[in-house]
C-alpha cells in the first residue's frame, strides 16, 4: 500500500500489508473469532507475515536480477570481442599496416564493467545472498506452519467417531441411569451376585494407591465380588488388553462366573481392546461392558502435546514428556500414543467391538464453580512408627496415617477450560464428552458437574445430598446388566 505525502510529494510503503489473502488461505481459524483479543493478536500476525513475506520475496528477486543483468553484460561484450576477431581476419588482407598502428587497448587499461574477474567475484556472493534470502523465506514460512497447526490443533479431530459413516447409533439411557441411581441412594440394591466385577483403572493409576478402592470396599460390603485388575497403567493398550484377557480367564476359571468390566478412562479403552482382539476366546466369560469418562476415540490432550510439526518441536517438548513418563514416572511413552486421534482411528479400523456385547458409556462436564477447590484424597502416607510405654511397663507401637491430598478439580477444572475456549467442547477436563461415546452403546449424560477424577479419587468435601462416586459405579453395571439381558432377548423375539 502506498501512501502520497502532500507536502514532499513523495510516496511511502505502508508497514501493515492487507490481509485478505492470509484470511482467506485459513490462517486464522475459525475458533478465534470467539475471542476477541486472540482475533486481534492473530489478525495482527496475518498483517505481519504478509509484509515479512513481501520482503524476502523482493529480496530473493533482487540479486536474481543483478546477476541476470550481469551475465547479459558479459554475453555482450563476448560478442564485441569475437565481432572484432572477425572484422580483423575480414580485413587484414586491406590494410595490415592499420592493424599495427591500431592496436587495441588493453583490457587491463580500460576498465569494463563486465569484465570476467568481477563478474565471478560478484556472482558467488549474489548467489550466497539470493540462498540466504531463499532460506530465511522458507524458516519464516516453516515457523508459520508450525504456528498454523499448533493453533488448529485437534480441531478436525474431536468427535470424529459420530462423523465417521457405517458406525452403529448410540442409544440415551441417561433417564434409566437417573432412576437406579436414585433407587440405590435409597438402599435398593439389584446388582445381581451371580458375576464377578472387574474394575480397570485408568493412566497414572498405579502412582495413586486408592484408585477405585473406595468402590471396591463398598461393593465388597453389598456381597459382591469385585476385584482391581492390577496392570501397568502406563503400558501401551495392546500389552494392558493382553493382561486384561488374562485376568478375565483366571476370575472365569477360578470361580465359574462371568465377568462384567467397568473401566475408568485409558482403563475403558484398555478393556475395550481386550474384547475387540480376543473376542472369540472371551465371549463365554464376558457378560458386559461399561466405560466411564474413557477416550475411546482419542485425547485432545494426548494429541496436541504429541503432534509433530509444531511450535514445542523448538523446545523439544516430546523429548521432556518421554523423560517425564519414561524415567521418572517408569512408564511407555506408548502408552500416551496410544490415546491420539491418529492411533486410535488406526487401531478401531482394524478391532472392532463386537455387536452382541453389552456396552455402556459414561461421560461427564466439569465444572468451574468454587467447588472445584476441593482436594482430593489420592493416597495416604504413613508416619514412621513412634514407640510409647503403656500402663504396665510394656512398650507398644502404632503407625499413624496422614491423608495425601492434591488440588485434582482446579487442575481439571483448568483443562476443561482451555478446552472450551480453544475448540468449544464440553469435557471433564481431559476427555471430550463427543469422544467418550462408544458406537452401539447406551450413553449415559448426566446433567450434574464432574470432572475426570472424581469417579476414582473421593473428595474430601463430598456432598451427602449427592450420590458418591461409588453409587454411580454400582448404577452404571446394573445399567449393564440391563442392557445384557435386552440384547439377549431381542433374538429370542425376533425368532418368534
């Protein structure tokens, strides 16, 4: 843009360039323009680039040219030089005597623009300078897009199972949910004793040691045989299937009754697979299925830290989690891959969940109430043991337990906020209500505010007016069993 000064009459290049082009290429997603003052920052950035790019093209073509220029010069005087030979061999046989007198000068006395030495002097650097303005052009090109998919994200790829075509439609079951769960509240128990109950926990489970105890005692005091699948929640979901089939087996064989599975988060997905692969050998000992807060179609989270091409790729951030799960956490960075848009899309095209087992899905919304101060009570630590002397003389020592507790709800009440504003989904903080809903299942919605820990972690703040995470447990498998005994009595009606 060029601008006329009325006073000097002379023309100014404006430093903003229009940005049309760079808005219409897509630069600036659509999810900015929710946020006022990320639209402005990023507007502001389109403007920038289009000028920054303008001037490494002109500075590209600029030495192009001085070296075209140079070349023609050279070619021209190549020409003089042999027109000149020829005059001379033309007409010697006229005048020999003028070729003596007249001689030409020297080449070194007059001196010539284009002479050959200056011009492969000038040459090498205008070629060192056009590659560098060629490099620098293509690291600000490189830089901006990386900027574009850092900014984009997982934008394309959340909720990508209820896009995708030949998948079977879920079914609502959060009405049904709503009244055993009040039942339940009011001490009527269904769950029948007649099946074992598996409980998977999730990633990072094993660095919490009351991950789903709660819910295991409780049912333990119902009469039920529940058990806590212990498995490597930091190993990938094929090695956690492998080990999950195992204990299917071992429950089956040890006690003759079948198994029904509730699996929390990467849990759900690691059970899930377990059923997929290993189908035909566990379809006798499997009754059910239920997935609670489970990314069964991949993490925005897991996605976004792990993507390539992005603006951590500077800083090495892969690099900093692989030694954060790998060596301090004693993990398998496969493990967090595993729960990508791109690995699970890989891993649902070849494993499918089959269509006669019962399944449930269960997803939550966190909130951002000042209920999400509370602390949440993930582990205990024990005193060292103190001796006393009791009344006769005799010494006796008693270990004492002081609860672990970390701010859970703030940090998933942070997260379900990015996730919110970056890409306007609802989430429990790190799974996306639209990617926890398995195809085919019953998908329970409940209106009530939790976030991802709250199933498996209790709160040190619970309100009594509300169902504890155990009771949402016990409603979800006798949603199952339900579910169960509908599937197995659609063929027999069916056939009538």
């Amino acid at each position: 843009m060029e601008t006329g000064d009325p006073n000097s009459g002379e023309s100014r290049t404006s430093l903003v360039a229009p940005n049309d082009g760079f808005r219409n290429e897509g630069l600036i997603p659509q999810l900015f323009t929710s946020v006022p003052a990320l639209n402005e920052a990023a507007s502001y950035l389109s403007q920038t680039t289009s000028y920054l790019t303008r001037c490494f093209t002109e500075s590209a073509q600029e030495p192009m040219s001085r070296v075209n220029a140079q070349e023609l010069a050279t070619l021209s005087f190549g020409t003089s030089r042999s027109s000149s030979t020829d005059g001379e061999s033309s007409y010697g046989r006229c005048s020999t005597n003028s070729l003596t007198t007249t001689a030409a000068p020297s080449v070194h006395d007059v001196p010539i623009r284009g002479s050959p030495t200056h011009t492969s002097e000038e040459t090498t650097q205008n070629t060192v300078s056009t590659q560098t303005g060629f490099n620098g052009l293509s690291m600000f090109q490189g830089l901006i897009s990386r900027a574009r998919k850092t900014v984009r994200g997982s934008a394309d790829d959340i909720g990508w199972l209820q896009r995708a075509s030949g998948l079977p439609p879920v079914e609502d079951g959060t009405k049904r949910f709503d009244e055993l769960l009040g039942n339940i509240r009011h001490g009527v128990h269904t769950l029948p004793n007649s099946m074992v109950y598996l409980l998977v926990p999730g990633l990072f489970s094993n660095h919490g040691p009351l991950y789903f105890v709660n819910t295991k005692t409780f049912f333990s005091k119902l009469g039920l045989a529940c058990h806590i699948a212990k498995i490597h929640s930091e190993a990938s979901v094929e090695k956690n299937a492998r080990e999950i089939k195992d204990y299917i087996e071992e429950i089956y064989w040890g006690s003759g009754k079948r198994v029904m599975l509730l699996g929390h988060s990467k849990g759900g997905v690691d059970a899930a697979a377990a059923l997929s692969i290993y189908w035909p050998d566990l379809k006798d000992k499997v009754a059910g299925l239920a997935l609670a807060q489970s990314p069964y179609g991949g993490s925005p989270i897991a996605s976004d830290i792990l993507r390539e091409g992005q603006l951590g790729d500077y800083v090495q951030f892969v690099k900093i989690m692989e030694i954060l799960i790998c060596k301090v956490i004693k993990g398998d960075m496969q493990a967090l891959e595993d729960l990508t848009y791109e690995k699970r899309k890989d891993f649902l095209m070849k494993n499918h969940l089959p269509r006669e087992l019962p399944v449930v899905s269960f997803h939550t919304e966190a909130g951002i109430a000042p209920g999400i101060l509370a602390m949440s009570h993930v582990a205990h630590a024990e005193l060292p043991l103190v001796p006393t002397l009791s009344m006769g003389g005799s010494s006796s020592s008693q270990s004492t337990k002081l609860p672990v507790v970390m701010p859970l709800a703030a940090a998933m009440a942070a997260c379900a906020q990015v996730l919110q504003v970056r890409y306007g989904e609802k989430s429990d903080g790190l799974v996306t209500c639209r990617d926890a809903e398995v195809p085919g299942s019953v998908v329970v919605r409940p209106k009530r505010k939790l976030d991802h820990a709250w199933m498996v972690y209790s709160s040190m703040n619970n309100d009594p007016g509300e169902a504890d995470a155990s009771q949402v447990c016990e409603a979800l498998l006798t949603l199952l069993v339900e579910v169960g005994q509908k599937k197995r009595l659609l063929p027999s009606l069916k056939d009538d």
